[in-house]
C-alpha cells in the first residue's frame, strides 16, 4: 500500500510538470536507434535498455544489464546522418546509469532556406532509480552545441547555439506484462527551436516473447500530437522482427516502420527502417526515408 502511494504521488507529479509544459512553446528530433526506428519510436511504456536514455530514462532502472552500443541513421540523400555510441549499467546498484554521444547533421527544423544543414554534438547522461517494485523515475541531462551552415558549407553566423536541458521520465510495469510509461523532454523550455519542450506517453503489454505498444507524442511547438503503434516478437532468443506505423496529425503524414535483430551469445545486432507513405505536400521530407544500424554487446 505505501508503494502504491508513493507510484501514484511520483506519477500525479510528473503528469502535472507534463501538463504545463503543453501550453509553453517548444520537440526536436531525439536520436532513433535502429530499434526505436523498427518500431515506430513507441517504447515508451517498455524500454529498458539503451534506448531509455533518449525516450525514457526511468526505463533504466527496471532492466539488469551492461550494454555499450555504436548506432547509425542516414536518411540516404545526405539531409539526415547521425552516429551514436552509449553505455548503461542497470546492473551494480540501486541507481541504474546511461551515458550517450551523438554527432548529427541533418537539416534544421527551422531554416532560412531548404539547402541549410544544422551540424553538431549532443552529451547525455541519464541516471534513474526504482521508487517501488515495479516502478521507476529517471532524469536525462543533455548539452546540445550545434552549428547552422549555408548551401555551400558555410558557416551562418549566430545561426547556432549551446544549450543545456533536461528530460524527466517515469515507468510503471502495472502487472501480468502491462506497463505504462510518461516522460517530459526539455524541461528547460529554451527559446531555441530545436530544443523544444514536449511529452510522450505509452501503454504497452509485453508476454515473454511478444511485445506490444501505443504511444502519443506532443510537440508544443507545432501544437499537434503524433501517434504510433509497434509490434514485436523474438523467435527462439535470436532472432526479433518488429513494425510500427506512426501518424502526425501536424502534416496528415502516415509513416511505416520495420527492423529486425540477431542475438549471438553476447552481442546483437540490429536494423531499423521507417519511410514516409503518404504526405506529398510537405516539402523536403515528402519521400523520408530513414535507416537505422547498430551493434551492441550486452553483459546480462
């Protein structure tokens, strides 16, 4: 009973700081790991390893694992490239650790024309901690120093920034599989409108092999939610195949999304894929397409 109360005081608390952020300005891209890429992003309510530290860090704390990983995404033109390595041990103690490195370059969410590319580094250091048996609450520290550069690779004076900021997340694994899962991203609400503040949510169910979740995403920034839905299974501990579909209701853009991984003793690896199915009309990113690789050695 009292950590059933503590869950539902830490739960009403972070739903209230979610809550107000809606109506303040501001959700940027986060990085997408070939795994959060295969389905859909939504992990929210059952993600546990690497991943957390991007979606939701409380995640952290209700795995049992040491994971370094090395992670690519490339839209495949060149507009969108990213390599990423991290490290978590949910493992030695009673508060589990992340710690992520991104370079990017990408366009920009907001630019003077379609040709600019935004270009940079992102620190993250999430840490997180169960606050009952089956429920956790985790914080993501992130520094974010990017530069904007022209067509023709110059650099665009006072078009970057250097910006510290914080994600909180909690998750709750109810019982029998069910798990429900809430984070708030940028929590510094900057001005900068690549760092903008935002939340998701999930509920998801997941019975030994076989995993299955919804989640909502909100950008206060264009005022509009986004949905997506994922399905996975493992087939005899090696192999996992996963999909997703994701729905924007800012642009009407329908996404689909498909990966698979490989267990092999100690390491996995992964593939991630999502393409853009449906939205002609908005501009640059109407054919998006974007892949997704990684490798990581797991100590369980």
């Amino acid at each position: 009973m009292v950590q059933q109360r503590i869950v539902t005081a830490f739960t009403g608390c972070l739903v209230t700081i979610l809550l107000s952020s809606v109506a303040t300005p501001a959700a940027a891209q986060q990085y997408e790991g070939a795994r959060l890429l295969g389905l859909a992003e939504a992990q929210r309510a059952l993600t546990s390893a690497n991943d957390s530290i991007y979606i939701n860090p409380a995640g952290l704390a209700l795995g049992h694992m040491y994971s370094l990983e090395l992670g690519y995404l490339d839209d495949i033109r060149g507009s969108d490239r990213r390599f990423n390595a991290s490290v978590i041990d949910s493992q030695a103690g009673p508060i589990a650790g992340g710690l992520a490195y991104t370079w990017t370059k990408r366009r920009p969410e907001f630019a003077p024309g379609p040709d600019e590319r935004i270009e940079g580094h992102r620190i993250e250091v999430a840490l997180a901690t169960r606050v009952a048996e089956s429920a956790a609450l985790g914080v993501t520290l992130r520094y974010l120093t990017f530069d904007l550069y022209d067509e023709n690779g110059e650099e665009i004076e006072d078009g970057g920034f250097k910006i510290p900021t914080v994600d909180v997340g909690f998750q709750w694994r109810i019982f029998d599989g069910l798990s429900v899962g809430i984070a708030g991203y940028n929590l510094t609400n900057s001005d900068e409108p690549e760092v903008p503040i935002g939340w998701g949510a999930g509920l998801g169910y997941q019975l030994g092999a076989f995993s299955i979740e919804g989640d909502v995403r909100y950008n206060a920034q264009r005022g509009d939610p986004k949905y997506s839905g994922a399905i996975g299974y493992v087939f005899a501990e090696t192999v996992a195949v996963r999909g997703g579909v994701s729905y924007d209701y800012a642009t009407d853009g329908i996404a689909i999304s498909g990966g698979a991984g490989v267990f092999l003793d100690r390491f996995a690896f992964d593939v991630g894929y999502r393409q853009l199915v449906n939205a002609d009309d908005i501009g640059e990113d109407s054919d998006q397409r974007i892949l997704g690789l990684a490798v990581r050695a797991l100590f369980l």
